[in-house]
C-alpha cells in the first residue's frame, strides 16, 4: 500500500509553504484519507470542510489509477508526495 501526504499551498506553489491536510492510503481503485488536524489560521481563507470536499473529488477523478492520477496531478494548489507508509503489524514471537 502506498501512502501520500496531501499538501495544499494557500497562496499557490510559488508563494509560500504548503500545508499538509491528510493522507491517502492508496490500493489500488480504494483510497483511505486521514486527515491531519491544521489550524485555520494556517488555510485562510480556506475552509478546512470544503478542501476535503475538494480532496474527494480530486481522490475520485483520478480513479482507476489512484496513486499515479494524484501523483501526476498539475495544480498550483494541490501536491502529493509519498511518504513512509503506516507500520506493518507484528506477529506474536510466542
């Protein structure tokens, strides 16, 4: 499973951090999002609600290639990068 931190730039790519919203555990066609919880200090004037809104929408078009539609993605506002993804379980030694 391959998991992308989603980074969403509030004054475009070129004019300052970007900040990062969720991610998106990626399978095949199935996505999983996780949010990240951000101050809205840090997204004004965006409202944190409608970005997922938006997120959803982005995660369904790229469909049936998730991970290469996102990845691929030409936005000045939108980014997403993979990161490591969640620990593997463990099995019992015992």
């Amino acid at each position: 499973m391959k998991v992308l931190e989603v980074r969403f730039h509030p004054h475009t790519k070129k004019g300052g951090p970007p900040v990062a919203i969720a991610r998106v555990l990626c399978e095949q066609e199935k996505a999983i999002v996780e949010p990240i919880e951000v101050t809205s200090r840090r997204l004004q004037p965006f409202d944190t609600d409608a970005l997922m809104r938006k997120l959803a929408f982005l995660i369904e078009s790229a469909k049936p290639r998730l991970y290469e539609g996102l990845t691929t993605l030409r936005s000045d506002f939108w980014s997403f990068s993979e990161v490591a993804g969640p620990a593997a379980p463990r099995g019992d030694a015992g």
